[in-house]
C-alpha cells in the first residue's frame, strides 16, 4: 500500500465515524441546538484559521531539527554552506504545519466551547427556538441533517493534514516520489552498469506540466479537497511571496525527483559525476516558471556549490577541474565559479545556457566536458567548432560575462592547444590588417548581437589569413575570434604587437625577423 493509498484510506474511515457521530448528535439535539453548535463551530473554524498561521511559525526550528535527521550528506553540505537554504527550509516547514496547527486549535477551542458554553448554548437556543425546541421527529432529522453539515465541517478541518497531503501527492508523478523515498515507493533495484548512456548526450523525458494543482474532486474528499485547497492557497506566505503551498509542493517535489532519479541513473551507469549533474540540471528548467520557490532554492543551491569550489572543496562529489588540463577545464572552472552570480531572477536563464537542450541535441555544459577527456582529439575542426558554438551560446547571454573573459585571459594557450594556425612572424603586414580588421570589426558590428560580431571577424581570419597564402578553418577562426574580442575588449586596447602577442609571436622572433 503506498502512501496515497493509506491517507486516502485513513481519510476516509476518519469522515465516516466523524460524519455518524455528528449526524447521531444532531439527532438527539434537534433543530435549535444543532443550528448554536453549528454557529459555534463556524466562528471557532474562523478563529482557528486565523491563529494557525501565526502560531505555526514558531514551530520552524523544530520542524528543521527533526528534518535535519533526514539530512542526505550533499544536503547536509548545502546547508552548511548556504543558511539562506535552512532559513527558507525553516518557511517552507512552518507553512507545512498550519495544517497540522489549525486541526489542533480547532479541536481544542471545540472542546472547551463544549465545556465553557453551556449556559450561553442554552440562552441562544431559546433566541432560535423560542417555543423552547420541543423534540419532534421533524426537528429530529433535520437536527440529523444538520450534523452532517457540522460532520462535514469538523472531518475537513480535524482532517486538513491528511487532505492537503494527499491534495498535493496525487498530483506528483509516483517516480518522483520513489526517487526520494517515500514510504510506499519502493525503488527497484537495477543493475545500470551496461546502459549505454552517450559521451555527449542523456535524452530524458521531462513531466508535462499542464495543470500544476489538482484539487480532490471525487467522492468524500469533494468538499476536503476544496477545504485544503482554500487551506493551503490563503494561508501560505515564503521568503515574502505569497503562493500556493499545494502548487509549491507538487513543483518541487516533481523537480527534485525527477533530478534525483537522472543524476542516480548516470553515476550508476559508470559516469562522472559532472555529467551527472549537468544532466539532472536540465530536468529543473521545465518547473522553473512554475514554481516561486524553485528558483530561490536553485540559485542557492548553486551559490553555495561556488563557494566550496572557490575554497577548493568538492560540492555534490565535483571538483574545481585543474587548471593544467588544459584550456577547456579552464573554461569549465570559469562556468561553475560564475555560478556565485545566480539569483531567483537570473538562475533559469543561467542553467537554460549551461543545460538547456532541444530534443535530439546537448548541452552546452555537455559539449565542453566531452573535450576534457584523454582520448579526445582536441584539435580537430569537429572538436573546436563544438568548442566555439558553446562559447557563442554563452556570450549571449550577458550573465556569463566572466567566463567568456577567461576565453581571452588565456589567449595563446588556447591558440597552441587547439592548433590554430598562426602566421610567421615575418608577415608583420598580416599583423597589422588583422588589427586593422579587428578595429573596423568591433566599430562596425558592435550594434549586431555576439554570435554575429563572432561569425564577421571569423570571416575576416580567414579571408586575411587566405590573402596571405595561409589556411584557417571557419571553426578555428570562429574561437580565434571569441578570444580575441574578448582579449582586447575595446578598439583601444588593440595594437599590433599585442595581436602578435596574442598568437604566441614573442619580441625575440620580431625582431630576428626584421
């Protein structure tokens, strides 16, 4: 039996006692007195629900105290690394709780209104019936009708916990929910080291997210549903936004399973943990303008993965890669510290560059680690046109700046390790129209959007380089070009001898070769 199934259950046996009980009373009390216990429920339904927020709240550090026990050792790292995480967990727990608080306040108030009102039931029954609530069998069963009516009050709020459980769960797909390890979904063991799982590309499937809330709307739970559903919408207010605790719930859930599941599946097939990453970051993007929550939890998530990077720590089994790889590891380096510049507002932007993916291609992330491998041909056309068209995505987009500044920080070790051919040192001529070129590149495409400020100068490369009697694939003059415009900058910075200096040409073979 899953965890579905056994709240629904619950919920169901809990509605048919509460509802016998209710319409047995209101039997026995008639019309007058069922008509005051109805009013006095509905004021203390009002009163509870608006105590239980605020109540809830001072339950937080505990909620996260027992939560805590349940730390998996990369959550325990984030935590310890970003408490803006453990402060919203704290929110987002306490939100969870109203439910629980408002049941509690509920049942109590009840109790003492049955204890502490007696003589003031009695005086409003003599205002509703004044001919002193004689007992007919009409005012019986319409006492009885009545009780269903309170049955029905009382089992939606004494039962809201359960309700708006299974309102959020039944709307979560069921491998979501057995990738985290919910009671009732067992994960089936499967031996995942002879899938065969592309160097460059993992296809998943993403949830289809059409309806985000499902609101209970079959037999008893008819009125609960929209009881939770009201419950969890009014009453729920996170790091200052005001959602939809069910909505939240379901996203996160959906989104944290499904990465889960990616990231298990690829460290289990035998590959790397980068790889893993990348492609259990690409599962996020589809939930990400679903949810006001997921973004601030990614962007977290991915700041405090930058600063155990930056303190040459591993964050989710990854390392910083060594810089003496060479200059993709470089620029991977580059990508993952950049990641302490992601906010709630720019972090789906951010990993749509890095993992984005249309169906049948990969990743930007992807394609960059494929090149870091020891039995990759770093310099063949293939290897650097896929280098260049994942810079080119990157330099579009404004948030990954710094990285493309590495691309031309590390200038000639990028020329050397990709084989660029460069011209001699005696055709200073070639020199100087490349700076020409350059000049009159960055003057007149500086309106135009990066990849075509890229695509002209790499255009002018070649055709320099041609002029010459030289060769240059479109591919190499593509990165030659990223890392130049990058190099200099500005038309300012740009002179002969530093274009020299840029591919490699020293002083010493300058002035041999004059």
């Amino acid at each position: 039996m899953n965890l579905i199934t056994l709240l629904s259950v619950t919920f169901l046996a809990f509605q048919v006692v509460i509802l016998a009980i209710c319409v047995w009373l209101g039997y026995r009390r008639g019309t007058g007195r069922s008509i005051v216990r109805l009013i006095y429920l509905s004021l203390l339904a009002v009163l509870s629900f608006f105590l239980a927020k605020w109540i809830a709240g001072y339950f937080s550090k505990f909620g996260l105290s027992v939560a805590a026990r349940f730390y998996t050792e990369p959550i325990k790292q984030l935590m310890l690394r970003s408490p803006q995480t453990e402060q919203l967990l704290g929110q987002i727990i306490a939100a969870m709780l109203v439910p629980v608080v408002f049941a509690l306040i509920f049942a109590v108030l009840q109790l003492l209104s049955l204890i502490k009102l007696k003589t003031v039931s009695e005086k409003l029954t003599r205002l509703v019936k004044k001919d002193g609530d004689p007992m007919t069998p009409a005012t019986r069963w319409i006492g009885a009708g009545l009780g269903a009516v309170q049955g029905l009050l009382i089992a939606a709020i004494l039962l809201a916990p359960i309700s708006c459980a299974v309102v959020i769960l039944r709307s979560v797909d069921p491998e979501a929910m057995e990738a985290l390890g919910l009671p009732g979904y067992k994960i089936e063991q499967t031996d995942t080291a002879g899938v065969n799982y592309s160097k460059n590309s993992l296809s998943r499937g993403t949830a289809d997210i059409t309806t985000v809330h499902k609101k209970l709307s079959s037999g008893g739970f008819s009125f609960a549903g929209f009881f939770a559903d009201l419950l969890t919408e009014a009453l729920t207010t996170i790091e200052g936004y005001d959602t939809n605790l069910a909505d939240e719930v379901f996203v996160i859930l959906n989104a944290a399973g499904e990465a889960l599941k990616v990231y298990n599946e690829i460290i289990g097939s035998g590959m790397s943990a980068e790889l893993a990453a990348v492609n259990a970051l690409s599962t996020l993007l589809p939930y990400m303008e679903q949810s006001v929550l997921l973004p601030e939890i990614s962007s977290q998530l991915l700041n405090a993965a930058a600063d155990s990077w930056e303190s040459d720590e591993t964050f989710l089994g990854i390392k910083l890669p060594d810089k003496d790889s060479g200059p993709a590891a470089v620029i991977i380096g580059a990508v993952m510290q950049s990641f302490k510049n992601a906010t709630p507002e720019n972090v789906g932007d951010i990993l749509n560059t890095l993992v984005g993916k249309n169906e049948g291609s990969t990743s930007v992330m992807e394609n960059i680690l494929s090149l870091t491998g020891d039995d990759v041909e770093v310099t063949s056309d293939e290897s650097i046109e896929l280098m260049a068209n994942s810079l080119i995505v990157i330099g579009n987009n404004e948030n990954m700046a710094q990285v493309i500044a590495v691309v031309g920080q590390i200038g000639s070790d990028l020329i050397k390790e990709y084989g660029i051919t460069t011209i001699p040192a005696d055709e200073t001529g070639a020199y100087d129209e490349i700076k020409s070129a350059l000049e009159e590149e960055l003057n007149s495409t500086k309106d135009l959007d990066y990849e075509s400020q890229v695509t002209s100068l790499a255009n002018r490369i070649v055709s320099t380089a041609e002029s010459y009697n030289y060769s240059i694939s479109f591919a190499k003059a593509k990165l030659a070009a990223i890392s130049l415009l990058s190099y200099f900058g500005s038309v300012e910075n740009i002179t002969v001898e530093g274009v020299m200096e840029y591919f490699g040409i020293t002083d010493i073979e300058v002035s041999t070769n004059n």
